[in-house]
C-alpha cells in the first residue's frame, strides 16, 4: 500500500482533549497506515520567497496510545514530536485544515496560503475557498427543501416579523460555534430587543432566524458524511435539563442512533453539493426532520459514533483521501 506525507493544520496539541477529539482520530489513523505525519498550527503558515512554506514537526502519537486512543494509558508523554523545519507545503501529499473556528481574518488568511499550496501540488481537505464560501449556517439555505422556515437579516423591523409570524424562534449569529450565542425568544418577550441589538451589533451584522423546533428534546442529530457518503449512524446530542442547545460543548449528551429515512434523504440530497466544492469531511445538524447547519471547518463526534458502533470514521476519510493521490 503507498503511503503519503501527511500535514494537519490544527490547535495546539495540549489543548486537545484525549477522550474526544476528532483530529486526533484522523492522526491515528494515518499513523496506523503508515502515512508520515507532520504537526503545523496556522502561526506556522508563510509566503517565503514567493513559495508557501510551513515551518512543521514530525509528529508521532506513543503506539499503545495510538492504538486504541484510550487517554487512560497516554499519561503525560502520549506523543513525540522531532525539531522543527520549514519546507514548501506543496511538497506535502495532503493537508488537512483541522483549526477549530473561530472563522475570522486570521482563518481566512490561512485557506488563502493553503489555496496556494493546493498550486504547488498539495490536495488540501477540506477545499480552502469551500471553507471560505460555506459559512456553516448560511450554506444550509443552499438546499431549502431540507431546512425549517427561516430568515436572515440585519434589520431589526424583518427579524421582529419573522419572531411575530412565527411566535417560538430561535435566533443565532452566522459566525456562532458550540451553541454560543443562540437565542430562544417566544411571542412576548420582553427581551427581544435587547436579543437582537445585541446579535446584530445594533444592526450592523447579518444574523438567522429560525423557527423554534421542539424535536430539539430528542436531540440536534450531527450527521457526519466522508467523501460524499453519510455515515450510517448520527450522534444525538441531547439538551440538559432545561437547556435548549443540544451542543456537546453546551452540556448535551450524545447518544448514537442509526439513521433515519429522512436524515439519509437530507444527506443525500446535500452530498453532491459537498463532492462539487470539495468538501470531503462535513458534520450536518440535523433537528427532527429539518437541516439546521452545515459543518465544514472542524466537524467532530467521530469519536463518539466510533466507540458507540465500533466504526472507525477516521480511516475511512483517510482511506477515501489517499485512494485519491493513488489514483
């Protein structure tokens, strides 16, 4: 089998977290592989000499680490990382962009050298302009037949009638993540106006809103797909009590379900979407029958579905990614 050389742009690797990181799966599995791994964050992404370079590391998880990715067996000392070496980031056979959002100037910036290294011979997931194009709330407007009634505005008269309308809203910023910054208003309340000149920084950012959805009880389903095909298993992630987020990072709790008629007819519906842009790994949410978002910068929860259903999403990815530079 050939192996590849291997770079993922990432966060500092003693903030992750050993039990659910995603990346950190994606990593193993290369390893497991034989791929070459090497360990950039986005401060280590320049234009030198008219050459996009990363100034990277070699970067090894410890083998009974690797194996199972078990943090009760990592201790202190669960990866080895060599010295440090610049060199042209199109030498590299596959990147994979894995910063957490947020999405600001600084993320931008690095899909425009990545987007460059992509020139110089990389393959690059996912696709820089993609990340750049699909803001993760707005590009589920692309498919409406899929999404619950909703609105985008900056204005606080359309938001106030959308709220009026349709009586139990939510209302969220564009660039929000982890369920930061997300709203539940219902017909009366007295706050509105502070919720909205608060989101929209008195009316000077765009923001959505969207119909208010009690299937949220039963969980924001997070629908992973690799390479244009879903997984057949969504992560549920149930609010905490009196919570209206399902957000793992706002307190759910995530139970395994296999995939309904409807999710898979979601998924599949947006799939080409995702192959055209190149776009190889992407995390749907899905709330009752209703896409909701489209994650595309860092989608997570594979460790959870792998440990649930003994699947190993990681290796699939890197599998369809490398059977790509095969070809």
């Amino acid at each position: 089998m050939a192996t590849f050389e291997i770079a993922f742009v990432m966060d500092p690797l003693e903030s992750l977290s050993l039990k659910k990181d995603s990346t950190l799966a994606m990593i193993r599995a290369a390893q497991l592989r034989g791929h070459s791994v090497s360990y950039l964050q986005q401060e280590d992404l320049a234009l030198i000499g008219g050459t996009v370079q990363g100034c990277g590391r070699a970067l090894k998880l410890r083998d009974d680490f690797a194996e199972s990715l078990d943090p009760s067996i990592a201790g202190d000392d669960w990866f080895e990382l060599s010295e440090s070496r610049w060199r042209p980031l199109g030498d590299f056979d596959l990147i994979l962009m894995r910063k957490d959002p947020p999405f600001d100037m600084e993320y931008i910036y690095s899909t425009y050298l990545l987007e460059r290294a992509m020139e110089d011979g990389a393959m690059v997931a996912n696709h820089p302009a993609s990340l750049r194009d699909c803001n993760e709330k707005f590009f589920a407007t692309s498919f409406p037949e899929c999404c619950p009634p909703l609105v985008v505005s900056r204005r606080e008269d359309v938001l106030r009638d959308f709220q009026a309308e349709h009586g139990n809203v939510v209302f969220k910023k564009l660039d929000g993540m982890g369920g930061m910054n997300v709203f539940r208003v219902m017909a009366g309340d007295p706050n509105l106006g502070v919720i909205l000149e608060t989101l929209t920084g008195g009316g000077r950012e765009q923001i959505m809103g969207q119909v208010y959805l009690p299937e949220i009880a039963a969980g924001d389903k997070r629908i992973l797909v690799v390479d244009g095909k879903p997984v057949d298993y969504a992560l549920a992630r149930i609010p905490k009590t009196g919570e209206a987020r399902g957000n793992l990072a706002a307190g759910g709790t995530g139970v395994g379900q296999p995939l309904s008629d409807r999710d898979r007819h979601i998924a599949e519906t947006v799939a080409p979407a995702l192959v055209e842009r190149g776009l190889s790994f992407v995390g749907l949410d899905v709330i009752g029958d209703y896409l909701t978002e489209v994650n595309v910068t860092c989608p997570t929860c594979i460790r959870e579905l792998d440990t649930q259903f003994s699947l190993d999403i990681a290796g699939n990815l890197i599998e369809a990614l490398t059977a790509k530079l095969g070809a």
